[in-house]
C-alpha cells in the first residue's frame, strides 16, 4: 500500500487550507487517502455490505460505505497484531481467521 498525505488540503468551497485530521472538517476529509489493490470478490461483497448497512441503519446520520468497512478491518487486524503471525498472506490469514471444522458432528 502506498500513502499519499498531503500537508494542507484546500477547502473547495472557501479556498481555505485545512491540515489533514482537522476536527473542523467532515469525516471524509480527516483522513488521509491510501491505495491498496482488493480481489474482485471483496470488493463486491464490500459494496453489498454497505448497502445492506445502510439501508438497515436507524440513525441516517452516517453514511456507511466499502471504505467505512475497510477502515474497520484495519482496526480489527490492528487490535489483534499479538495472533497474527506468518510468511504467507494465506498462513497471515488462518493465524487471524482460524478455518472451520469439516466435521460437520463435532465431538
């Protein structure tokens, strides 16, 4: 993944610059904008997930997108750093998300 933050980011409607992680600004524009490649897969059920969200919400003050998901994903790996361990995305994946049991009669 590749971070491009930039210093100031100018407001669209006043011209006023703003650092990045301004409270005065809304939530979108307090973060800071990052690239990472997803599989075709995820990026669907994300898209799905966050319409089935959204559309299930009580409160409409936020919006929940594929983006609001990842940025949880992240928070949740980051909470569990101590369990993952590792050399492969695969081997990375089955330290955090243990693989069902195939027995579908556990004892």
């Amino acid at each position: 993944m590749s971070t491009r933050a930039r210093a100031e980011d100018p407001d669209p409607h006043t011209g006023r610059r703003h650092r990045a992680g301004s409270d005065d600004l809304p939530l979108y524009r307090q973060l800071v904008r990052t690239e990472g490649r997803l599989r075709p897969d995820q990026i669907d059920a994300l898209t799905r997930l966050s319409r089935d969200l959204m559309a299930d919400r009580h409160t409409k003050s936020e919006r929940i997108t594929p983006n609001t998901l990842v940025r949880l994903a992240v928070d949740l790996l980051l909470a569990h750093t101590d369990t993952l361990h590792g050399d492969t995305e695969d081997q990375l994946r089955r330290s955090l998300i243990p693989e069902p049991d195939t027995d579908p009669h556990p004892r």
